[in-house]
C-alpha cells in the first residue's frame, strides 16, 4: 500500500477548515483516489458510493462526522473518477470491490472502520460485512437492500423484475456504452433527474458529475453490474454488526419492502424510512446524517 498526496480534484467546495485531503492509494493492485477529512486518529468511517455517483455525492455528509469526532474517508471507487479502471468484467465482481475497502481501511493503519454505503456501494457494504466481518464495527446502509433479499426478490417479484430493467440492460455488450456515452452524456444526466425529486441536482452539481464520468467513461461503472452477475454469493447471509437501513420510500428503482425484508437478515437492525424522498436520500434528507451520526456513536 502507499499513499500519493495531491491537491483536491474534481472540484472540491468544503470549507478549508476541515483540512480536506485528496490521496491516491495503492490498494489490492489498484490506484484509488481518496478525500479523507478529521482527525487520523478518530473513528473512522468509510463512505462509499454508488452508480453513477463519486466521492463528491457524501459531501453533505463529511462536515457533520467529522464535527461529530469522526475520520472520514472516501474513495472513487474503481473505475469511476479519478480512481483507476481495470480491464475486464471480473475486475469488478464484489470480491474485489470488498477487498479495495479492506485494504484501504489497512492503509488508514486500523484493522477495521465504520462501513456506510449507497445504491451499488451498498451492495459493496454489504459484501464487506458479510465477507470480512472483522473488517466491519457498525454498517451503514442507504437505498440498497440485503443481496440475498434482493436475489429473492428479483425471482418472486415481476414489479421488481421491471423496475431493474437497467441491470438486464447493462449485461448487453457496447450498447450500454454507446447510448450512455452520447449527446455529451445526456441519457447520465438524465438518470439523475429521473432518480431524484426536483432540484436534488442542480446545474453546478451535474457538471461536477459529467467530469468525474469524463474521467475514466461509462464502460467501468458498466462493469460494475456485469460483475455484479458474475459474483459469487458470500459465505454468510446474517449480519451480526449494528446496522442502519436509510431509505428514500420514492425509489423508483427499488422497492421499497426490500428495506423491511433486509432487517430480517440483521441481528442488531434499525430501518428509518423517509416519505417523499427519492434514491438520493442522503442527498434530500439532512435527518440522514444525523442519523448516520447517532447510529455509528451507539455502542
């Protein structure tokens, strides 16, 4: 592992009192690039996003944990932004996405971190705990459900079958990137808008997004759901750590029994549901990072 120092990428707006910093890691044979905030000695807390998100979408959520007395750290998750994109399809099973997050808690010198996760980095989340449960103190869970309540689903549920029209979609090979790709990326843009509430993205917002998609191209993220299909299950289903399920009631691509279903696979769940709010919960709801808070300080 080794870490490389640059200055703040992607356009960063965060106050400077908080001692943003913009890292590249060497972790599990790839460069991630990682902002990390707070004391280095605090409790840390891992953030990882989702599709077709970066390390920028938790910066409502950075200056509330870091005043709570928490490390923070973010990575681009391979194949997005300024992280590095390997080839192929099996370099993005979860295996591997979970094994970035171990090492990357190795490189901070801690032998294991609070793990909170969105949409696909949930899933990532997930993998983590279940796969590496020493890894994990509390788990954080936004607008994604358990893998095996979402398996489950996608065979019982023709609601839930067309809702992830996108995953089928994605499975196909070159079209996925062509029509993501083209008209200076319009159909990416417009899965923000058509995922969120209005003004969750504003015109600022969505060309930070275009640059960091600009970054490595849509084939990576792609990669993402072609691995997802190719990963194996992890050796358990039960979670044993404390864990929080935040979910937006207006997902239009998830539904949203699968937030309820998940706490059965959870020793120690909580679920907050937030009526009127989309996928993008933690974006629309400030209550999120207060819950967030509380939960990771509970003992």
């Amino acid at each position: 592992m080794s870490v490389t120092t640059t200055p703040p990428s992607t356009e960063v707006s965060l106050p400077a009192d908080h001692d943003l910093e913009s890292t590249y890691r060497s972790v599990n044979d790839v460069q991630l690039h990682v902002v990390a905030a707070g004391d280095p000695d605090a409790p840390l807390v891992v953030l990882l996003h989702g599709h077709p998100d970066f390390w920028y979408g938790w910066r409502d959520q950075i200056i509330p944990l870091v005043e709570a007395g928490f490390r923070v750290v973010i990575p681009d998750q391979r194949g997005c932004n300024l992280s590095e994109a390997p080839d192929g399809v099996d370099a993005y099973r979860l295996s591997n996405l979970a094994s970035d997050v171990c090492e990357l808690i190795y490189s901070e010198g801690r032998e294991s971190a609070h793990v909170v996760g969105h949409d696909f980095g949930g899933f990532v989340a997930w993998n983590v705990a279940l796969r590496h449960p020493s890894m994990v103190n509390h788990l954080g869970i936004l607008n994604v459900p358990h893998p095996t309540v979402y398996q489950e689903t996608l065979r019982s549920s023709p609601q839930q079958i067309l809702r992830s029209w996108y995953v089928w979609f994605y499975q196909v090979p070159k079209l996925p990137e062509w029509l993501l790709g083209r008209n200076d990326m319009a159909n990416m843009v417009d899965s923000l808008k058509i995922t969120s509430n209005e003004g969750t993205f504003d015109t600022g917002t969505i060309e930070r997004y275009k640059e960091a998609w600009q970054n490595t191209g849509i084939k990576p993220r792609i990669n993402w759901y072609r691995g997802f299909r190719r990963s194996d299950n992890p050796p358990r289903d039960t979670i044993a750590h404390p864990t929080l399920i935040c979910w937006g009631k207006d997902d239009i691509a998830l539904c949203p029994i699968m937030a309820e279903k998940s706490l059965n696979y959870c020793e120690n769940g909580q679920l907050r549901m937030f009526p009127d709010t989309s996928h993008w919960v933690h974006h629309e709801r400030e209550e999120v990072s207060e819950e967030l808070v509380q939960h990771l300080e509970s003992r």
